[in-house]
C-alpha cells in the first residue's frame, strides 16, 4: 500500500514504529539519517492530510450554519 493510499491513523502508527527504532537496540548511526529523513516526509504527510481534513471540516461546518 503507498503512502498516499494509507489512512491518517496508519501513517500515525508508522510515524511511531520509525520513532521507537530510534529507542531500540536495532539502532545504528549508519541508518540514522536515512531513518531520520524518511521519518520527517512522513509527519510532513500526516501534517498535510490534517489539514486538508481540518479544511474539509470547516466547509461543512460552515454549510451547516448556513442552513
């Protein structure tokens, strides 16, 4: 499944498992960085599909008060 197919919720959780690596006995500098980049394009995905959402949310919500 690519990123751009994963929900909110499934982005989040990979966000966190990158993060744990960080923590665990499976780190290595060597990876760090690789790790580290992957991680960021990530919350900035999480960090746009929240605002599209946080978008869509204020449209209806202004469709509703204008009924």
């Amino acid at each position: 499944m690519s990123a751009k197919n994963k929900t909110i919720e499934e982005k989040m959780n990979e966000l966190r498992d990158m993060a744990a690596w960080f923590e665990s006995d499976e780190f290595s500098l060597t990876h760090a960085s690789e790790k580290f980049e992957a991680a960021s394009k990530l919350a900035k995905e999480i960090e746009h599909d929240l605002s599209e959402m946080e978008n869509k949310v204020t449209v209806l919500k202004q469709s509703f008060e204008e009924a």
